[in-house]
C-alpha cells in the first residue's frame, strides 16, 4: 500500500515526477529532500552568493595608497582568475554602496585576497577605506568576477599591459601568474604615472624584469623627472611604436582612470590596433559626465529630477549622478557588481522618461526592446519612472 508521502504526492500536479526524481537521487546516493539543509550548507561552504572579509593585515604602501589583506574566517576562498576583481559592500554614513577593487596578489594561493586601494580625490569610497578601516574590520564582498583576463585561446602570446596610476594592481597579479608558473609569453609592461614617488610596485616590477627575460617594462611620468631614463608626457602612439615592437601581434591590456583609458585605446586605434585586440578595464563613468561625447547640451549637470520607483516610491536624483548612486542615497537596495555595465546586476526597467547611458553599457538587444538599462550606467536627463 502505498505510504502518506507518496499518496500526498500523487495527487499534486506532477507528483509523479517529483517522485521519480527524489528516486533517482536516492539511487545515486543523495536524497536532496532530506539533505537540503547539509547539502546547502556544503555548497555555500565553497560557492557563497556573497563573501564575508576580514581585514588581517594593513600595508601602508603611501600616505594615499594601502594595501589590504582580505582573508575568510567561514569558508574557503574562491579560485579566481588573475585580473578579477572583488566588489567590496560597506555603509558609510547610513549609505549603503560597494566599489569594484582588482585583485592585485597572486591567483596562486587561495589563504587571502590582497587589494591595493589609491585615495580619488573626493573619493566617497576610497577615503572611508584609507582613513576609517581598521584590522578585523569585516566587509560583504562579491565572488570575484570580470573578464579582464589572459585566455591563451583568444590572446596572442604577446602581451602589452597599459597601466595608469593604481590601474597596475591587476597586472601585479597577472604577472604573478604568468612569471612564477613560468608561461613563456613575452609581457611588456609601460606604466604611465604623474611622478616616479607615485609609481607602485617598482621593486617587484625590478625583480620580475631582471629575473624574466620575457618581461621588460617601461615608465611614462607625466611630470619629468631627472632621477630616471624614461619616457616622458601621456602614452600616446609615438611612444607606444617606440617600445612594442610586434604591434600587430599583441594583445594590449589597458587599465587605468577612464580618461587614459580611453586616450590610450584611441592611440591604438590610429595605430591601426583592431578592437579585438584591446581589452580594457574599467570602473565607473567619467567623474564628469556632462563632458563624455553625446551628453545633451542644454543640461549642465546640476539639474534635480523626481524619479519614482515601482510605480510609489518618489525620490530626487541628479543629473550628474548614476542612478545606481541615486538609489543607494535614498536607500533603495538593487545587486551589483561591476559598477561599469558589464556584469548586468544592476539592470532595472525603465518605464517612463529620458536616460544619458554613458558608453561601456553593454546592453543586450532584448534588453533594449524592453526598455532594461544599466542603474550604474545610465543618467538621468528627465524626470523618470522605473521598475526594480
Ligand atoms: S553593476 Fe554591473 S552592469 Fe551595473
């Protein structure tokens, strides 16, 4: 006869089903219905949706830039790709937000992630991290993610790394992985700064090109300076043809504040790059957004618009600022990542009214049909309705 379970379970809509599964995973030895619990406590133990951090250790590398040691005291780290990064969540005055920091230690080991953090100047973020955060702090991260990656596929064996500033904290951890797992690749490195005192990781940077025949790198200082034999200005095409030899055979990696970067991918497109050879990493929009090219002219940037969300809620935004930073001011919580239209956490529906989308928004054509957009992408140029 058959037992309360199964009988309660026949006579739901596709019982039979449910059924036959639960035997099947009874016959392959794990029965989730009775395990649920065990089952997601193993799969949250190596694959949480989110990372508890713990700060162990504080290197002071400037008076602007530290480096912090992130270690998890519930699970094991996740493996992750040199070149990814973390999005790190904190609440700074009531203001819950997060900002995207690449990984800049080895992928090699999995006992802690490192992240090297420069001070922006009024940066909301970055000054709480370097004035405020203390040892055995503790913050919310994202797995680590992004696609500013080598994939040996894809990419040539010829790789040229565009640093800017802090933007070189990705590449110390790519050259990691490429020196010390000794990969053959050529790597050439030209690091552009404001001045030699700015530069970060000069002595590893020395170590890896006396040691590594296949790494060599260059400095471009904005500010000359007499100390040493370099190149001097932006990195423009002459001084990118003079140091890369096989231009059409590399793979350029950019990193660095947003108008570099796209200073520099300009420079390679008139050196004929093609874009499939440039990959760049990017955070947030430009810390201007009324200069970025299609920006309308008859707004200035201080305009205050009235946004409502799912059809009651009615706070302020501003035109100069993302409507992700719009909702997280008024303490509406959306996901996150990337902060850079990329990874499409943010999206929301808009309903009604008008957006700037800042370039680097990659939306999907279906996303466009129905009106989706990127929160961190997307500029608010009239009053407008969304749906989260
Ligand atoms: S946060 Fe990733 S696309 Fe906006």
């Amino acid at each position: 006869m058959a037992d309360f379970k199964t009988t309660v379970l026949s006579t739901l809509q596709n019982g039979k089903n449910v059924i036959e599964q639960i035997d099947a995973l009874k016959k392959t030895g794990t029965d989730y219905s009775i395990n649920a619990d065990r089952t997601d406590r193993t799969i949250n133990k190596y694959h949480n949706d989110n990372l508890k951090l713990r700060v162990n250790e504080i290197i002071e590398v400037n008076k602007d830039v530290k480096t912090f040691r992130l270690v998890s005291d519930d699970c094991m780290l996740p493996v992750f790709k040199s070149g990814q990064y973390l999005n790190i969540f904190t609440v700074i005055e009531g203001v819950r937000t997060s900002r995207p920091y690449s990984i800049s230690s080895s992928s090699k080991q999995r006992a802690y992630y490192e992240l090297t953090i420069a001070r922006v100047p009024n940066g909301f973020v970055s000054n709480f991290m370097l004035n405020e955060v203390k040892l055995n702090d503790v913050f919310e991260a994202s797995n680590p993610a992004g696609e500013f990656v080598f994939n040996p596929i894809f990419h040539s064996d010829k790789s040229v790394f565009i640093a800017g500033g802090s933007g070189i904290t990705p590449f110390i951890s790519m050259l990691s992985e490429a020196l010390d797992k000794g990969q053959k690749r050529s790597i050439k490195l030209i690091y552009g700064c404001k001045d030699y005192a700015s530069v970060l990781f000069l002595d590893l940077l020395q170590e890896y090109a006396s040691k590594h025949s296949n790494f060599s790198f260059d400095l471009v200082l904005t500010n000359k300076d007499e100390k040493v034999v370099t190149e001097v200005g932006f990195i423009n095409k002459d001084i990118i043809s003079k140091l890369v030899q096989d231009i059409d055979d590399s793979t350029f990696y950019i990193c660095g504040p947003q108008i570099m970067n796209d200073f520099v991918v300009k420079q390679l497109e008139e050196l004929k790059v093609k874009s499939r050879w440039i990959r760049r990493e990017m955070f947030g929009s430009s810390p201007n957004i009324v200069t970025e090219n299609g920006w309308p002219a008859e707004l200035n940037g201080s305009e205050v618009f009235t946004l409502t969300i799912n059809k009651d809620i009615k706070v302020k935004c501003n035109a100069n600022e993302s409507l992700l930073v719009a909702l997280e001011r008024n303490k509406v919580r959306v996901n996150v990542c990337c902060r850079s239209g990329e990874c499409s956490l943010c999206k929301v529906q808009l309903v009604a009214g008008n957006v700037f989308l800042s370039k680097g928004s990659l939306l999907r054509h279906s996303d466009e049909k129905f009106g989706f957009i990127h929160s961190c992408k997307a500029f608010p140029i009239s009053d407008l309705e969304i749906i989260i």
